[in-house]
C-alpha cells in the first residue's frame, strides 16, 4: 500500500493540528499504528493535550520550533525526534518563518477519544 500525502484528506485534530492521515486502521490494514503529517503554520502552535494509551513520536520534517513535554520545552528542527509517553501533556509552536511539518508515529492508533485536550 502506498498513500501519497496530496492524496490524503487533511482535517484538523483536537489539538489544533491541520494532519493528513497517512496510515491507519481507518485507511489501512493496519492495526496498532498510525502514521500522520502534521503542519503548524509559522507563529501558530497546537493546544496542550495527552493520550490516555498511545505512545507517540514526533519527527521534525522541516521548519523549527519549540516541543513542550509536561510544561519543559526544548527546541526542535529537522531530523529531530521525539519521544511522548502515554500520559504526557505537550504541544508545539512554531518559532520559525516557514510551516512547521511533523510526521507523528501513534501506537496504538490515533483517535480523539484517546485525546484530552489540558490546556
């Protein structure tokens, strides 16, 4: 299977995020990940939120900003990743000039009931 991130439909998350679903069970055989693009336009940042199950990671496509993890933030660019346990609270901004493009790994899947929106 082969999904062309154009080809996907874009909606936005609970926490504000403009994402394209790349792989998941809704579009997939997959059954215990999911695979997103996620976009933050420069300036803009996402809600504060956790997930009570899914464990995820954030790898920085291109732009830069700043990742919060349990109110701790650290810079980030591309080819950086990182690692959010079920349980922490996080959000991103977008420090740069140009978008901010995250590929976001969830397992299990990303769902909205998963997310608790806590800022």
């Amino acid at each position: 299977m082969i999904v062309r991130s154009s080809s996907a439909e874009p909606f936005i998350t609970k926490d504000g995020s403009l994402v394209r679903e790349l792989v998941h069970p809704k579009n997939s055989s997959a059954e215990r990940l999911s695979l997103a693009e996620a976009r933050v336009k420069p300036g803009d940042r996402t809600r504060e939120h956790l997930h009570r199950k899914s464990e995820e990671v954030y790898y920085i496509l291109s732009g830069e900003g700043e990742v919060y993890l349990n109110g701790k933030g650290a810079r980030v660019e591309a080819g950086d990743a990182v690692l959010i346990p079920p349980g922490t609270r996080h959000y991103v901004v977008n420090t740069g000039e140009e978008e901010l493009v995250i590929l976001c790994a969830c397992s299990p899947p990303y769902s909205h009931e998963d997310t608790l929106i806590t800022g």
